[in-house]
C-alpha cells in the first residue's frame, strides 16, 4: 500500500508541475497579446489626434461661417471622446505618458500608475475622495483641541487671550500636527498626480499648491518652539486651519452631490474630481464661494501680516554667519517671515484660480444657454411661415371656388335654355 501511496503522489505531483507550467505559458502569451495590442492601439490613438489637430488648424481657414462652425462642433466632440468622455476614458493615457516630476522622484521613471480596468481607476478617484473626508475630520478636530488647550493654558497662567506660554505637551501637539500635515500634504499631492496620469483633468495649479503647502508644513516643522513671534504665529495658523476644515467639508459635500450629475451629462469624464472651484447649483455656491474667499483673504492676512511684522529680521546683518545671542528670536523671526511669504503666495493664487474658475463656468453657462435659445429662433419662423403658408393657400383658394361656382351656374343656365 506504501508503495502505491508513493506511486500515486508522485503522478499527482507531476500533473501539478505540468499544469504550472502550462498556466505560466498562457500568462506570457497574455502578457504578450496585451502589450501588442496596447501598442497597436497607441499607434492608432496618436495617429487620430494628430489628425485631430490638422483637421481643427484646416477649420480655421474655411470662409463659411456655418461650414466652419459645424466642422468645429465635429471635431471638438471627437477630441472630448479621445481625452476622456467617450466609454474607453481618456484614450492618451494608452500612449504611455511620462510620469509627474512627483511620481519620478518618488517611486522612479519605471513605474506604471496607469489603470487599464475601469473599475480601479474609479477605484483610485473614490479613495481620492474618502481621503480628503477623513483628512477633514483630523483638520477641524486636531487644531480645535490645541486651540482650546492653548486658551486653558492662558487662563491658567493669568495672562492674556493670545500672551501665555505653551506647555510642553501642547508644543509636542502642535509638532505632531505639523507633521501630519506634511503627510497629508504630500499625499494629496502624489493621489492628484496618479489621477492625472489616469485622465483626471485636474487643474496644475491646485497640484502645485500642494507642492508649497508640504513645503510650508515642512518649514514650519522645523521652527524653533521657544520663540514668541513662532508662538503668535501658531496661534492664527490653527484657528484659520479650523475654517479651512469647515470650508473642506462643504466642498466634500457638493462634490459627491454635483460630480455624479456632471459626469452623466458629459460635462466631466470618469475620472475627475473637483477641488476648491467646485461645481454646485446656484444656491450652493452662494455659500461655498464666499467661503472660499474668505477662507483666502485670512490667509493673506495671516501670510502678510506676519511678513510684514518679522521683515526686518531678514534685513539685519548679525545671525547669519555667527551665533545669534542667546535671548535673540533671530530665527524664529526669520523662518516666520518665509513661511508668511509662502501663505500670502498661496493666498493669491489661489485666489486668482478661484476667479478664472467662476468666469469660466459663467462663461459656459452662457453658451450652454445661448445654444438651447438658437434651436427655438430657427423653429420660430417656421412656424411663423406656417400659418401665413396656410392663410395664403386659402386668400388664393377663396377666388378660385368661386371661379367655379360661376361655372356651374352659368352651364345650369345652358341647361335650361335648351
């Protein structure tokens, strides 16, 4: 029996290698068919966009208004289709983009971030937006707590809202905040490149602020604890960061309300997510943008004024090759004022982003308003020339029965006479 056990184990065992070896060559010839199809298609998707472009440079020079027109209309749908509204999703993402600056420091110049099945690049977006809710709850209840816990250690000392010292363990708090900012900062950063890798259709400019943004967090990682002008500062810092995160969630709010909606009329692909500019109906907006620029003009105020105040640090000589005096606030003054500059930077960009935004979405309103109008003017006169068609028909009808009632009358009377 012993031997039959050994006998039938090593049959079944050799089925198994075989079996192995077989699914392994099915993969590669996968593998294979795929990257031959995958570069048969790029081809094809490079060669129509190029078509694209001569087609839309050649509409430019027909003199027909309407003839230009239509063949514009044509071909801006046709370019909608290959760059992300059409079923397949952004098609150029198949003509192996190069990876963001991020992504190449990161991970390397190698590395593939494209999802090919729609069900993960969707996937990739709702992570997106599950990221920025969780992130929201952390920066509203985060700076909350050591705002409160820095008002409790003033009334504890007896000073003044705004002049007490902090205590250690809120210094470690406010370190730590600093550092998950950071975190959060990059991530973001690197969640929007991967999205735009895969047709995201995210603006570059609120990927770049979140460059300065880690960058700012980082900095003020790294300023001294025990300066008062440091003190002061991070004191404005967490109570803007407390509007920040009431603004976050607003925006999060109507962008799973709005998104949904927009994508199914066409207006955005799959793949995108709205940031601070987000869409919304008319009585949402009313709320979000105020909101964001008052969220914006406290954060120039913080960003200037905190320039403004330490910009004379920077001018003074002494500090910057030798030791500062040990009662000096030098550094902290100095760090400060780099990190005020960065806030007001970002401030007015973002700011001037948020402007062109709601320019451009009235703008297509507008459009969209004045098309829907062109259809019912061009139906009007038809409709007009229908009746005045019908009234003619019967202006010109009316004499002729007549004619013919006069000409049976007048063959009665024949009749009769003879």
């Amino acid at each position: 029996m012993a031997e039959k056990d050994k006998g039938g184990l090593l049959s079944e065992a050799e089925q198994i290698l075989v079996r192995s070896r077989a699914l392994s060559s099915r993969a590669l010839t996968l593998c294979n068919r795929i990257v031959g199809e995958e570069d048969a298609l790029a081809v094809e998707i490079k060669s129509l966009l190029q078509t694209i472009a001569s087609s839309e440079k050649a509409a430019r020079g027909i003199a027909d208004r309407a003839h230009a027109e239509a063949v514009s209309a044509s071909l801006a749908e046709a370019k909608a289709v290959m760059t992300g509204l059409g079923p397949g999703g952004d098609l150029r993402k198949f003509c192996k983009p190069k990876n963001p600056w991020l992504i190449r420091m990161l991970l390397g110049n190698k590395i593939n971030l494209v999802a090919m099945r729609k069900d993960v690049s969707q996937g990739i977006r709702e992570e997106y937006h599950t990221f920025r809710d969780r992130a929201a709850g952390i920066m509203l209840l985060g700076p909350l707590a050591l705002t409160l816990g820095l008002a409790w250690a003033d009334r504890h000392q007896g000073a003044a809202f705004g002049q007490g010292q902090p205590t250690p363990l809120l210094l470690l708090g406010i370190q730590f905040y600093m550092g998950w900012l950071s975190y959060f900062y990059i991530s973001m950063a690197l969640r929007e490149n991967v999205l735009y890798v895969n047709g995201s259709r995210i603006r570059g400019w609120w990927i770049q602020h979140h460059y300065w943004s880690a960058a700012a967090s980082l900095g003020m990682l790294g300023l001294p604890v025990t300066s008062p002008t440091v003190h002061h500062f991070f004191r404005g810092f967490l109570l803007w960061s407390v509007f920040q995160a009431a603004v976050m969630f607003v925006q999060n709010r109507y962008q799973r309300r709005r998104m949904y909606t927009r994508i199914a009329l066409g207006r955005n692909t799959a793949m995108d997510v709205v940031a601070g500019e987000s869409s919304a109906s008319s009585g949402q907006l009313l709320l979000l943008y105020p909101m964001l620029y008052a969220l914006q003009a406290t954060q120039f105020a913080i960003g200037a004024g905190v320039a403004w105040r330490t910009y004379a640090a920077v001018l003074r000589p002494e500090g910057w090759l030798e030791a500062e005096a040990q009662d000096s606030d030098l550094r902290g003054m100095r760090m400060v004022f780099c990190v005020g500059l960065v806030f007001a930077y970002l401030a007015y960009r973002n700011f001037i982003t948020t402007l062109v935004t709601q320019l451009e979405k009235r703008s297509g309103q507008s459009k969209r308003s004045s098309r829907r109008r062109a259809p019912a003017a061009h139906s009007a006169p038809a409709a007009a020339a229908s009746p005045a068609a019908g009234a003619a028909a019967g202006t010109v009808a009316k004499p002729a029965a007549a004619a013919a009632a006069a000409a049976a009358d007048a063959a009665k009377g024949k009749g009769k006479a003879a």
